[in-house]
C-alpha cells in the first residue's frame, strides 16, 4: 500500500483556538487530548529513517516516516490532529514527564526502566541492534571492540547495551544526539563502530558504501518499539486498541511493507 494517511481537518475556528495554546494541550487535560482542540502533540526525533526522518533530497520540511504515518493513521480514528515535534531522542521523556508533548512515537524501547516513569502502548515493531564500522576498519565481533571507541545515541537502548557490552570488553563510549552525528565521527575517525537498530543501520549502509553493518550475535539485543505516553494517559489504551485493529485488519503490516521493505 501506497497510500497517504492524512490528519483529521481541523476548523478554522478550531485552528484559532489552537494559536492560544500552548505545547502539551492536550495532556493538560488528563493526557487525553483537548476536549475543544481535539489535538494531540507528538514528540519524536527525526534523525532515524525510516521511522522519523525530513527528507532533505525532496526539500521537506516536516518529518516523514513510518513512526508519523502510524501515529497519523491512529489519530484519524480517534478523532485528532496530530502534530508532531521534532526534538533530540534525550529530550523526548522529560518532555513526557512535563506534559509538553501528549505521547512519544520514536522507535523506543520499552525498558523496565523507562517503565518507572512513563508508560507505553504495546510493541508495534521487532528490531535488533547491529554494528555499523567502515569497511576498510571493519568490526566484525562483539570481540573486536575490544580497545575500541563505541558510539550510540544519547539516552537510547543502544546507549545501555554499549554500557552492557563494556562489562564484557575493554570499550570507550561515545554519546551523540543524533544518528548522523555517529556516522560523521566514524567517518572522521574519532569513533570506530556505532550501534545502531538494525532497521535504521540498513538504510544509512545503503546510502554510503564506504559503511558495513553485523549483527551482534546477541540474544538481548533483539528490541521492541512502543508509543510512550505519560504516567496515567487515557491515551495508552485508546492507542492500544487502535494498534490492534490496525495488526488485525492488516493495516499495520501494509505500512511496514510501505516504509521498511522497500529499503532493504
């Protein structure tokens, strides 16, 4: 399926309303949207294709993806417009947490930890995370990091399994905020291997031929994606019960297919 899910439109009137507003309307009443806004703000980082990304080669402006064509697709049936907000990945719980955006759509992990103080919808999608190093440096084992220099993005799962992995080898960790951040350190050499989910690593490697990426080889590094929402949100099951009819009537599989096996 091709197809563009668009927002529901939203009245002038309503749009006027919406000006006054500030960030987080939504949650302020409840984490379930504005009774009279009827918008919902999502938070995301637009630096990992193909769940969030601006597409600069077709001169974009707004976010693109499959996370924001989800999250779309999900407010339509519950009767909102969502807009989203872009922000670096570190940035999106505590923004949660101060209710300046309603939910979260990002590629995250639902971690026990990140559990404590932010809830989530069920998985909507399996990853893994994998080794992205250059070609002609290439890292080919969890083995081979040993006295190397490991980037991840700052706050994500990749970030805690580097932590993980430096008990078993001798490693330095880097922290960026954004995905292209690593790919230009590794090119520039001041890291020498990123990890990074396996879906996200696959389309940077298929733009750049100079890049590889293995797999770890690890069980635990096999991840899951879910929406966030704040502690308490109405929203969590409102959204779950729309992923499910989405999983059941195929909907969700055919925006898989539209975003992610077209860029293997």
């Amino acid at each position: 399926m091709k197809k563009w899910l668009s927002v529901t439109v939203i009245g002038l009137l309503t749009a006027g309303a919406l000006a006054a507003c500030g960030a987080g309307e939504g949650a302020s009443n409840g984490g379930g949207g504005s009774e009279d806004a009827k918008v919902l703000k999502m938070g995301t980082s637009a630096d990992y294709p193909p769940f969030e990304y601006i597409d600069t080669a077709k001169g974009d402006s707004e976010p693109v993806g499959f996370d924001i064509d989800l999250a779309k697709a999900i407010g339509k049936e519950l009767g909102y417009e969502v807009q989203v907000v872009d922000m670096e990945f570190g940035s999106l719980i505590p923004s949660l947490q101060s209710k300046k955006v309603d939910f979260v759509l990002a590629g995250m992990t639902p971690t026990e930890e990140r559990k404590k103080n932010i809830d989530f919808s069920d998985v909507y999608y399996e990853a893994k995370n994998v080794l992205v190093s250059k070609k002609d440096e290439p890292i080919n084992s969890i083995e081979e990091l040993n006295g190397k220099t490991v980037g991840v993005q700052t706050a994500s799962i990749q970030e805690d399994e580097a932590k993980t992995l430096s008990e078993e080898v001798d490693i330095k960790i880097e922290s960026r905020d954004r995905i292209p951040q690593l790919i230009q350190e590794m090119k520039s050499n001041r890291i020498d291997v990123a990890i990074i989910e396996d879906t996200v690593a696959k389309g940077y490697v298929a733009k750049d031929d100079t890049l590889q990426l293995v797999e770890t080889g690890r069980e635990d590094s096999n991840k899951g994606s879910a929406i966030a929402f704040p502690k308490g949100s109405k929203l969590t099951d409102e959204f779950n019960k729309e992923l499910q009819e989405m999983k059941e009537s195929g909907e969700l599989e055919e925006l898989i297919v539209k975003w992610f096996d077209s860029k293997e």
